[in-house]
C-alpha cells in the first residue's frame, strides 16, 4: 500500500535517516551537519524555511521530496526542490517517480514558473530519470557557498 502524505513533526528522525542515506550513496556522509532538532524547529516551528512530502509503504517512509520556494527576479517564484530521496531498497520501483509527480503538482498549485534542483555529474540513474522529463541542465554556472 503506498501514500503520499506531507510531513509532520514527528517524522523527523525518519526523513534525517533518508539524509543521512542520501550523503553515504554521494560519498560526502561528513557534510551533514544538519540535526533533528534544527530540522524539527527549521520544517514544523513558526518560521518554516521548508515544506516536505513522504511516500510510505506499508505505512514505513521510504521517500521524501524537501523542497521550498524560492523567488528569482527573471522568472518570478520558483520551486527548489533540494533532495528527492528514495531508500536504496525502493529505488526502481517507481516511487521516486510519484515523488517527483507530486512535486511538481505542488509547483504548479503554487504558480510556480517552474523547478530547478542540482543533480550530481555521476549520478547516472538520476540523470536519466530526470532526462525523461525534457529537463534542461545549466552550463557555465557555479556553485557558491558560504558557510557560517
């Protein structure tokens, strides 16, 4: 049995389980720095910084898309979608596929201009799920960080 649900509070341990899961599959598992206690406070207190949609099986959170509005000065609000993540057993089932669906069913509810999100340069099977979305990748921009 699937369902597609929002987050709650109570889901946060599971959703930084699927993070954690994510940077060990991008070999970077020392970047998270990221608690359950800012996640907790960042997704479900009073200055939310970002909404969250699960996909359950069997009533177990195998999947979630975290995603917030963004406002860009050529294109008008915008939908960044930050991680679209699926258990490694569940990859190739489809569920990342109703995730990603879902996402941009919020995109366009919220009269969005459209999506953007980043995808690593070796991650083959995501670059190819996402081709089958005729999306388009930038060429000649950089990432930029600040960290605090």
């Amino acid at each position: 049995m699937i369902n597609i649900r929002k987050a709650e509070a109570k889901d946060v341990p599971a959703m930084m389980a699927l993070v954690r899961e994510l940077a060990l599959y991008e070999k970077a598992p020392e970047e998270v720095t990221n608690t359950e206690e800012r996640m907790l406070e960042e997704g479900f207190g009073p200055k939310k910084a970002f909404e969250c949609i699960l996909v359950e099986l069997d009533g177990n959170i195998v999947g979630m898309s975290l995603y917030y509005f963004r406002y860009s000065t050529w294109k008008g609000r915008r939908l960044y979608l930050e991680d679209l993540i699926v258990t490694e057993s569940q990859r190739g089932s489809g569920l990342g596929k109703v995730l990603f669906d879902k996402t941009i069913e919020i995109a366009k509810e919220e009269n969005c201009s459209g999506m953007m999100w980043q995808v690593l340069d070796w991650n083959t099977p995501a670059i190819n799920f996402y081709d089958k979305y005729s999306t388009r990748y930038d060429e000649g921009w950089l990432n930029c960080h600040l960290d605090f």
